[in-house]
C-alpha cells in the first residue's frame, strides 16, 4: 500500500486486511531527466513511489529470518517466494 503526508492510506492506494504494510505513495521527491536529458528532481505520488521501500523492507526482513525455524516453515508452506 501507499501512505500520504499524513501516514493515512493514500486515497489511491491499497487497503484492507491484505495489506501487511504501507510507504510513502505521496509528495515522494524523486530524481529524473527532463526531455532535454538535464537531471531534476521533484516530487510525485503514487504506489510506483512506494515499491522501493516495499522492496527493501523485504530485504531486510529476508535477511534477518533467514535461516530462521519461521523462515523455513513459511517457505516449505509456499509462502515465500
């Protein structure tokens, strides 16, 4: 899910019981090229934004389970990937 300004579930984001945690989806600085291929920054919104902290949230959760009796049961049951 995605997070506003406020940590509230960003109005376009995912919700309910599905989602285990959320990341900033809203005013989110970010670095890019225009069209010109000069580098800028600015700010944005959406779920997009918040896949780099999903992803390394889950890094980091690999990285410290693994290995782990929790670890290997969720693995063995199909629930890792």
């Amino acid at each position: 899910g995605a997070t506003d300004v406020e940590c509230g579930t960003w109005p376009a984001g995912s919700r309910g019981s599905a989602v285990d945690f959320s990341a900033p989806g809203e005013s989110v600085w970010h670095a890019g090229v225009t069209p010109e291929g000069s580098e800028r920054a600015g700010v944005g919104q959406g779920t997009t934004y918040a896949t780099a902290t999903t992803a390394g949230i889950a890094a980091l959760w690999v990285s410290r389970h693994r290995g782990t009796a929790m670890f290997e049961q969720l693995r063995s049951q199909g629930l890792l990937t």
